[in-house]
C-alpha cells in the first residue's frame, strides 16, 4: 500500500509547474486564435485590394478572396492546437483520415469546390450578369468556393451551389448586349390590322431605347376562331429590357379590343 501510495503522490511543486505551462499554453492558444483570425481578415482585405488594382474578373476577386480567408483561418486553427501540444504528424495523420471521411460524407461540397473553380475557368458567366439557372432569374453579384449569390427581380438573394449550377442549363440574357423583346399580342379579327401596326410602328419609332438595327418585326400566328395573335419583335440593349417590355405592353393594351366570345 505504502509504494501504491507513493505512486500516487506528486510534489507540489510539479503541478505547479504543470498548471503553470498548461494555463500558458491554453492562453497562447486563445491569443494565437484571435489575432490570428484578426489577421485571416485582414489578408482577405489585402488580397481583394490587391486584385481590384489589377483589374481581374470579380468573380475571380470574390472567388480567391474566400478561398484565401478559409485556408488561412484553418492554419490559424493548426497552430493554435500545435500550442495545446496537439503533435503536427499525429494530427496531419488524423485530418488525412477526416478528410477521407468527410470526402464520402460531403462529397456534394467537394462538388460545390470543383463547381467553382469550373465556372472562373469556363466563365459561362460573371459578376453582374443576368443569368438563369436552376429555376432562378437574376442578376449574379458574388461567385465564392461553393456557392455563387444571384439578386433576384423581387431584390431577394438566393445562394446556389456551384456544382449542380455548372452542370445545369444556363441561360445568360447579358452575355451578348442585346436581347430582343417579344410581344405576343391576341389580335380580333375585326379590328383594323394595318392601322393598329402603324399605330405600333409609331411608338416604337419614338422609344430612343428601342434600337433600329435589327429593324422590328411584326407578323401573325395562330389563327382561330375569332382571333389570331399578333408578334412584335424589337431589339434593346440587355440592360433595358424590362424598361421597354413594360412600357410597350402599358401603352399597346388600351388599343385592343376584347375577343367576341362564342355564343
């Protein structure tokens, strides 16, 4: 019992000294972490300045700035736990076998990752873009590692991610500078064809955003009963779609006339 008794025994001053470097470890380690990620911070500031002054692709910008401000707050975390007296090869040995695991596990952010990177390199789109993908319409303000942020028209941001967006459909309505406006128009038969065109032609002559080359085009389909439907085409330049889609539609509705119903 005597030599159970001894083993049990410590000196004092042994954990004194044991206390001493455990709560000077623990402290270093919290100082590391906060101007560590203090400094995390301020490198991702330094890094987007640093791109902006070089005039690159803003989806390039957003994309390496979160790239860099994650790898530099997972070393921070590296070196904190290196003062805990966490051993470098024991852990690099153990995040291998996380990061096998979490490879099967969140394969889908791996996806995400990969995504990212395809769109800089393929550039389907960029910053400021209208685009539309994966059922969502809207203006593309941030391309980060796994997730690219549209603005939607109601001014809501939705976050898709960068996997399935690269392996979906894209439509990009800003890409080429033009985008024509289709109106399709129900068209009664008794009502005078050449004047209301004329009448149209008109107010499309009068639109300064309403370009003249492409020339618009008017023509009729769909041929029914009592009505066909009347096709106008005009080209705008993208950014001014909306404008001029909304103020035609406003300003041809009062010139047409309800459809005789069937008795």
């Amino acid at each position: 019992m005597k030599d159970f008794s001894d083993l049990l025994y410590l000196d004092s001053s042994v954990v004194n000294e044991w206390l001493t470097k455990a709560a000077f470890n623990i402290i270093t380690c919290f100082l590391v972490l906060i101007f560590g990620f203090w400094l995390s911070k301020r490198l991702a500031k330094v890094v987007s300045l640093f791109l902006k002054k070089r005039n690159l692709d803003q989806g390039l910008i957003t994309f390496t700035v979160s790239f860099t401000s994650i790898l530099s707050r997972v070393m921070v975390l590296l070196l904190a736990l290196t003062q805990l007296g966490v051993a470098m090869t024991s852990f690099v040995a153990l995040l291998g076998a996380v990061g096998i695991a979490f490879g099967v596990a969140f394969g889908g952010i791996l996806t995400n990752f990969a995504g990212g990177v395809l769109i800089l390199v393929i550039k389907p789109f960029k910053i400021r873009d209208t685009i539309n993908a994966l059922n969502v319409t809207g203006e593309v303000t941030e391309i980060q590692m796994f997730n690219t942020y549209i603005r939607a028209v109601d001014n809501k941001v939705v976050v898709l991610p960068n996997g399935p967006l690269i392996n979906g459909v894209i439509t990009n309505f800003t890409r080429e500078g033009r985008r024509r406006v289709d109106l399709i128009i129900p068209f009664p038969y008794q009502l005078n064809a050449l004047d209301l065109i004329s009448r149209i032609k008109e107010l499309i002559a009068m639109n300064p955003l309403i370009l003249k080359d492409p020339a618009p085009a008017f023509y009729f389909t769909d041929f029914e009963g009592q009505s066909g439907k009347l096709n106008i085409n005009c080209w705008v330049v993208t950014e001014n779609y909306s404008l001029v889609h909304r103020e035609l539609s406003n300003a041809i509705f009062p010139w047409i006339e309800p459809i005789p119903q069937n008795s």
